[in-house]
C-alpha cells in the first residue's frame, strides 16, 4: 500500500495463473509472481514473474527479460 492509501500492489493467483492486481487493474499471467513493491508515493509497481523457462523483472508498465532457464 502507498504511503497514503491510494494504491494498492497484491499478489493473486486464478487456477494456474499468477498476476498482480494494483487497485482493482489486474496485470499479465505468469507462472509465478514474486516481490511485488510499490514505489512510497504509489507511482511505480515492481516484481518478477516467471512464465515457463524466462524470467522478467517488470517494473511499471515495462517487462525486462531477467534470465532464460
């Protein structure tokens, strides 16, 4: 949660599929979802997520490859 209480970063999971949901605004599926953290102000959401045998690291609206397994 944001140092004032407008945003809000969780972890979720619907069957088999991983994803972040900020507010009520569900992210991409993953295989795995880990260390989502907002930004103090609540601008900027980061966490990884795995998908298969690649690694990404996603910050905000940008998906980084981190490591292919």
């Amino acid at each position: 949660m944001s140092r004032d209480g407008r945003v809000v970063a969780y972890a979720a999971y619907r069957g088999r599929k991983h994803f972040v949901v900020v507010n009520e605004n569900e992210g991409e599926d993953y295989t795995g979802i880990w260390g989502p953290t907002l930004a103090p102000d609540g601008s900027t959401v980061l966490y990884g997520g795995r998908r298969h045998d690649a690694v990404y690291l996603i910050l905000g609206d940008r998906r980084v490859p981190a490591m292919v397994m």
